[in-house]
C-alpha cells in the first residue's frame, strides 16, 4: 500500500524496522500512528493482539475477523498493521496474507468492531512458454524465463501418467499456454495452465484445461481425446 500524498512506500508511516517476533519500532514521523509488523514462527493472532496493547478488545477483533478468515491460518512471514488514536489506543487491525488481499478491522464509533476484505484487483495475460530437457525440467523451465511455480503446475497436470523423477531425459520437450496474473504491472503468479504438452522417451503427452462453470479453480484437464486426465492411481507413487 502507498502513501498517494508522499507517493512513497508508506504502509506503517513511522516505521523503521521489523523486530523479532512481528513487533515493529516507531521512528521519528509525525504520523506514527500506524505500527506495521511480520507474523513471527511462534505469533497466533491472540499473542499479536496482546503485544499490540488490544487489551479487551482483542476478542472483538478476533470475532469480527473471523467473520471473513480463519486466524488460525495466518502464517509466519505475513504482515499486519495496527493504527492507534492519539493516546495510543488502537483502533484498526490489518491483515494481509497476500500483496494483494488484505481484511481490515475496524473500530465503530459505538465501540463495536467490523471486518472488511480489501482484494487488488490482477491483470490475466495468456502466455506461452517452450523448452527443451537439458538436465532437469526445472532447468529447463528457469532457461525459459519462468519459475519453479510452472513445473509444479506441469507435475500436477501430468501427474497421473508421468513420474517426473524417473521419466524425464535429455532431449525431452514441454510447451505450454498459461495465464499470468499481473498486480500493479508486476508479475504477481500463475493463474490456471490452460494447455500443456510433454514429449520425450515416454511417449508425448497432452492437457487441456476446460471449465465450464466459469468459476476459478473449478476445471478440470482432458487429453486430445476428451478422456480426463485425473485417474485412480498416480504415476508417482506417494
């Protein structure tokens, strides 16, 4: 998030750096009224409210936030926020799991507490990516210019015909059509693999995506024939 009125990074004005454990040290900023912090490996939301001084307001904030995401998934290396009044009190609580989702929970001026999710909204761009298998696929995928997220996608895609450990070699081919998703003109991650194709010593191997509902995450992958790829037994034994 950004301060418009500095246009500079500014999600916890006042902040000079994370402490261990998720606290956060004000500097000298006439606004420092907004604390912002990272999730430690030990922190639950409980021990992040009672660091924060929430008192008995922590479990208001709690109830509303659970309204929208269960706090028991929140994870170390995440971000929060806190802002306080002028005597300190706070007054909101931020949680942002993602760049790009955030669920902010605020105070009512009759004392109570409401959650709201705040989603930036991501740019889908269609791409395609080729390589050749030199020594590993994901060599061959960081030569193509993209990440090990792709692999991951392929294995699941081919996950029921091929055993990536043992069927891969030399000379073998992939392709691939896949959407990028795209936050504040950045590369944020992958979207769906609407196509992919593997070929080598095994035998060539295709997969289409096809989702008639629309709704994300909701597909499922064919093959050339219109025979799902998704089979009892998985090549890779588990």
């Amino acid at each position: 998030y950004k301060d418009k009125s500095k246009n500079k990074q500014a999600t916890a004005p006042g902040v000079v750096a994370d402490k261990p454990n998720g606290q956060a040290t004000a500097g000298d900023d006439s606004q420092g009224n907004t604390w912002e912090g990272q999730i430690g490996a030990s922190d639950s939301l409980s021990t992040i409210l009672a660091r924060e001084n929430f008192g008995s307001a922590a479990g208001n904030v709690t109830k509303a936030l659970s309204k929208l995401v269960d706090p028991k998934l929140m994870r170390a290396g995440e971000r929060y926020a806190v802002v306080r009044d002028d005597e300190g009190t706070p007054v909101s609580f931020e949680y942002a799991p993602t760049p790009a989702l955030r669920y902010l929970v605020t105070q009512k001026p009759d004392g109570t507490w409401q959650v709201r999710k705040d989603e930036k909204p991501l740019v889908v761009k269609i791409a395609q990516a080729s390589g050749t298998v030199e020594s590993s696929l994901y060599e061959s995928v960081y030569k193509a210019g993209e990440s090990g997220a792709l692999v991951a996608l392929m294995v699941d895609v081919f996950a029921w015909d091929i055993n990536f450990y043992t069927d891969t070699h030399p000379g073998d081919h992939w392709k691939v059509v896949v959407e990028k998703l795209y936050l504040d003109g950045q590369f944020y991650k992958y979207g769906s693999l609407l196509a992919a194709e593997y070929g080598g010593k095994i035998g060539t191997f295709r997969g289409f995506y096809w989702n008639p509902s629309g709704e994300r995450g909701r597909g499922r992958y064919y093959d050339e024939k219109g025979q799902a790829l998704a089979k009892s037994m998985l090549k890779t034994p588990l």
